[in-house]
C-alpha cells in the first residue's frame, strides 16, 4: 500500500486495519511529504513491517529496495494518490520507492485519488488519470462532499470500506472488466427546459443522475464516453466529453450530429414532450393578466428519428412512467421505436423518483428477456443495463 501527501493521509490507516481484518497482509510504502501528515511508525505499528520511505538504504548496503518491496505481492493499492503522484505514476516517472515500486510492478494496481476539487478537476489531473485508466490502473473515483480546505465538491478519499471492497473485486476477478474497450457511447442525461418567456420555463425534475451514473459506469467499462447534458447540475466527471444542450431542439441537433460517430446511444435524458410554441420576448407582465395560457406543441422525437438513421448502433431508450400501465406502454415504446432496450422506471415506486441516488427498474430486452431489478444505487442500475446490452454491443457495434 502506497500512502502519499495529503489530508487524507491518515484514512489508510483504517483501509491498512479493515484489509488486515480481511486477512490480507500489508507492507506500506510512504512518500517524503506523506510522513509530514503521518509518521511512518503508525504503519510499522499497525502492519507489523517495516515501513519503506527510502528508494536507497544505509549507504553501502546492498539491494534494490523498490524491487524488494514488490516481491510477493499480489497488488498495489494507493491510498490517497495526491495529484503530484497521480502525475508521476501516468507519465512513468520513478523518483521515489512508491513510484519505482509502481513502474517496476508488474500485478494489479488500484488507486484511490484524494485531493482539493480545483486539483481533481483540472484537465492536467484529467489527462493523467486518464493515462492511467488506459494503463489498466484501477480507480476508486474520489467522493463529491465537504473537503479538508472547506469546499464541498468532488476530491474526498472514497470511503476505506469501498477502497477494499474495490481491492478484493480486483483480486477476485470480479472487478468489471474493460469490455467496453474500443466502444464509443453516447449518453443524453438531465431534463430540457422550454422558455416561456425570457426568465421563465417549462422543465421536469430530471436531476442527471441517472445519465452520470451511466457515463461512469462505461468510461470504467473502457468506453469512449460522450454526455449530451440538459441543465445538470453535478460536478462533470474526469474522462468524459460533454455538450450542453439545454432545450429539446438544442438536444435534438447535439444528439443528430453526435449520433453517426457513437456504437451505442443510451436516451436517458427528460426530454420535453411539449414546448411553448413560442417564447415570448422580455417576462412576461402579472399584472397584464389573471391567467395565462401558454400554447405547446410537440418536440420531435430524437429516439425515433435517430432509430430511422441508424447504422448497426445499438439504441437503449428510458421510459419513466407514472403508475402500473407504465410498464405495457415501455413495452409498446421499445416496439414502436424499434430500439433495442427500453428501461422502465416507475416514478410512483417508492425508491424510483427523480433526483434520488437510488432507482429501480425494468430492463426490457434485447430480444424477450425483461429483468425486474430491485432498488438500487443509479451506478449498480447502470452495470446491469451494459452486462444486459454486452452481447449486442460486442455482436453488432464492435464487428462493424
Ligand atoms: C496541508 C496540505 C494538504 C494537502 N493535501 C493534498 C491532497 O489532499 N491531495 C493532493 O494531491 N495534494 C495535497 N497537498 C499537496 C501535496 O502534499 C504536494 O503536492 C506534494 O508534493 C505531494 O507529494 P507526494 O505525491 O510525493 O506525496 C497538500 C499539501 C498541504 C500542505
């Protein structure tokens, strides 16, 4: 375990005892400025090793320290992994024992990011996390919450139970696999907003958790991940292109001209039905009125149109339905839009709304097969509809 410099620092003490209730022994490698957060004794104590802080022992001593540490390990884990590290690990640069043990490891490797949001969000941080995803890293996304510097944004060390729950998948086997590699996914995520006047529209409550959940779930999948995004307001996610299309004809056009590059198109976003038929300019007076009624007319359908232009991609579609009947009418869309998924979401259940971190869904197809899923988290929803799309994914998109 590689333990860098940073607030987080003392967190790996608990992920060093929860592996070590799991059975797992630990030797820990820190970098120079980790020790100024936590002194290396607290790993000596608590592993029972001896703590590498040094790529080069007393002088005159005989070795290889880096290549020593490595031996007879299964995996490398860092926790946190500051930027500067991250840095170090994408580009192959070995100027400490944690970053000589890294590039000299030849087993799995999973790193646990922790830092201030400014750091995680610059692109620089995005490339090199990129770069190391591409390398096979595996990374346990930091959380979105109140950091150390005051902010609330993405950059908090993921929980140590999910750091080693992440850990044993990937020493089980069982972490998902890259078998979206190659893939390119298109994803339209949050709700339109149709102007009625120049400060006023006609929206859903679509939150866009639903459409990230999705684009994470096949950035780690190894997929190329586009996100056409109608007004969400959630911090954007390393590794993904966006494009904002705020109103259904701005999410039509962005959906038409993303659509011929992308192997597999997931309409998840709230798609107004309905739009004024016209905005009026300026805001519209009170006082001119009791009452306003505001002429709508029907949005075009992008699924539809683009299930008529398609060329081998496989289309997956959301039905958000309100109450029983729902579920025949998700049915009756997968035909009438000959897409090849349509997931059923039940509003009225409890568990299944909008904006929630849960859902709890319908997979229905391909073919006949219909899955009813218990409730959820929103990323577990996404795994289970590419688990259910793979076999069409890898028969159709990649072969074409
Ligand atoms: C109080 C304090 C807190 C810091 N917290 C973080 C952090 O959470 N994440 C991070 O990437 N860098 C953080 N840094 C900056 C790193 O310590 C700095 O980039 C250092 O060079 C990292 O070295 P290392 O990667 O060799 O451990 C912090 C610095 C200070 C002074």
């Amino acid at each position: 375990m590689g333990v860098t410099g940073g607030i987080a620092a003392y967190k790996s003490l608990d992920v060093l005892r929860i592996l070590q209730r799991h059975g797992h022994g630990v030797s820990v490698v820190m970098t120079h400025t980790a020790e100024r957060f936590v002194g290396s004794a607290s790993f000596a104590a608590l592993s029972g090793r001896e703590v590498g802080t040094h790529l080069f022992g007393d002088a005159g001593q005989p070795g290889y320290h880096h290549l020593d540490v490595n031996d007879g390990m299964d995996l490398m884990l860092v926790a946190p992994a500051s930027a500067n590290t991250i840095s170090q690990m994408a580009m192959g640069a070995s100027s400490s024992l944690l970053t000589s043990c890294y590039l000299a490891f030849r087993g799995p490797v999973v790193v646990a990011p922790a830092m201030n949001t400014g750091m995680w969000l610059h692109p620089a941080t995005a490339r090199n996390i990129a770069a190391l995803r591409a390398d096979g890293v595996h990374m346990v996304d930091p959380e979105t919450g109140l950091l150390a510097d005051g902010a609330v944004g993405p950059g908090r060390l993921a929980e140590p139970s999910a750091i080693v729950a992440a850990v044993e998948a990937v020493l089980g086997g069982t972490s998902p696999a890259n078998d979206l590699a190659g893939v390119r996914v298109l994803i339209s995520a949050g709700g339109t907003r149709e102007p009625i006047d120049a400060v006023r529209y006609v929206g859903n409550r679509s939150s866009g958790r639903m459409g990230w959940a999705l684009a994470a779930a096949a950035r780690d999948r190894g997929a190329e991940v586009v996100v056409v995004q109608a007004n969400v307001d959630l911090p954007r996610q390393v590794g993904i292109r966006y494009t904002d299309a705020p109103t259904a004809a701005a999410m039509r056009d962005a959906c038409r001209s993303e659509f011929p590059a992308c192997d597999v198109l997931i309409m998840c976003a709230a798609v107004a039905d309905f739009r004024p038929v016209s905005a009026t300019d300026g805001k519209i007076d009170k006082a001119a009125s009791d009452t306003l009624t505001v002429a709508m007319e029907r949005t075009s359908d992008i699924l539809a149109e683009l299930a008529a232009l398609r060329d081998e991609q496989v289309l997956i579609g959301f039905a958000a339905e309100h109450g029983p009947p729902g579920l025949d009418r998700a049915r009756a869309k997968r035909t009438r839009k000959a897409v090849d998924i349509v997931v059923h979401n039940d509003a009225a259940v409890d568990g299944a709304a909008f904006e929630g971190p849960d859902n709890v869904v319908t997979i229905i197809g391909p073919g006949d097969s219909e899955t009813s899923l218990p409730r959820m988290p929103k990323r577990a929803c996404a795994e289970r509809i590419f688990d259910a799309a793979l076999p069409l994914v890898h028969a159709r998109a990649v072969s074409a």
